[in-house]
C-alpha cells in the first residue's frame, strides 16, 4: 500500500467543490480544508506508485480549479491509533 499527502493550492471560491469531488476520486481516502500556505490536504492510499502516478497527472488534473498540487509519500506510519488497536487485542 502507497500512501501519500497530497498539499493542494485551489481557487479559494472553489474549495468546498474541489473537496467534494476530490473525496470522491478512488484513491483518495480523506481531505482537509487548511489553514497556512496550502488550501485542502488529502490523504492518498493506492496499491502501487504507478496507481498513485494515474491518480496525480490524470485524475486530478481533471478537477478543475486545482492550480497547483506537492505530492509527499508517507515512508513509516507513526499513529496513536496502530499502538491503541496492537496493545488491545485479548482485552
């Protein structure tokens, strides 16, 4: 499993549009509105990076009012959600 974070520039009057048709692109398994320099975040989960490569260049480009996108992919997951599942089993 690929993962990466995708930080995405948008047209600000277009940013709950974009979210909406970004959450439902296969691939994408969440999305964020943020505040900073970067205007939505998704999280991007795909079997192989040339899945995460069709989902970049060829789906998203297909949204419009996307202007600019950084794709960062994921190495190691630190989550307090993996340690609470692993130190719960037999309990």
């Amino acid at each position: 499993m690929v993962t990466s974070i995708i930080l995405i520039n948008a047209e600000r009057k277009a940013i709950n549009t974009i979210a909406e048709k970004l959450q439902k692109t296969p691939g994408i398994s969440e999305v964020y509105s943020v505040s900073g320099s970067y205007d939505l975040v998704a999280l991007a989960r795909v079997k192989t990076n040339d899945d995460l490569s069709a989902l970049v260049t060829q789906k998203l480009v297909e949204i419009e009012g996307i202007h600019k996108t950084e794709t960062m992919l994921a190495f190691q997951a630190f989550s307090r959600h993996d340690l609470e599942s692993m130190f719960a089993v037999g309990m």
